[in-house]
C-alpha cells in the first residue's frame, strides 16, 4: 500500500515522478508456523520449571538500576 500525504498531491498534481519499489522476500507460512510453535513449547517448558521463583523482583531491579543525574537539574 503506497500513501501520500496530501500536501504533496497538491503541490505535485501536473507533475510526474517516478518510484522505485522493492519486493521483499516472503517467508514460508509453514515455516513460521513451525517456528511459532517451537517458541510456544520451549516457554512452556521454562514456565514449568519456574526457574525464577526465587528471585525478588524489588531487590532485582535496585540491584541493576542505574541512575544517571538528569540534564539541567542540580
């Protein structure tokens, strides 16, 4: 779908421009079907081992927060 923003009609009407256009590859629906569905079981798999049980969520992210003073603010 091409779209041009109304400005430019107006002002380009009389004229004429060429455009270029590339066609990209499609990937295989199959394929990616596939691919969904091994991501869907390999998360299954990490959800079921519950391998973040012991991880506090609070002390996490104040353990990897990096704060930076902000610009124009003393």
């Amino acid at each position: 779908m091409i779209e041009l923003h109304p400005d430019f009609l107006t002002k380009n009407a009389q004229k004429q421009f060429q455009v270029q256009v590339t066609f990209l590859e499609q990937t295989s629906t199959t394929a990616t079907k596939s691919n969904v569905q091994k991501m869907a079981e390999a998360l299954r798999k990490i959800s079921k081992k519950n391998i973040f049980a012991e991880i506090d969520p609070q002390k996490w992210q104040q353990e990897i927060r990096q704060d930076r003073s902000l610009p124009n603010r003393d």
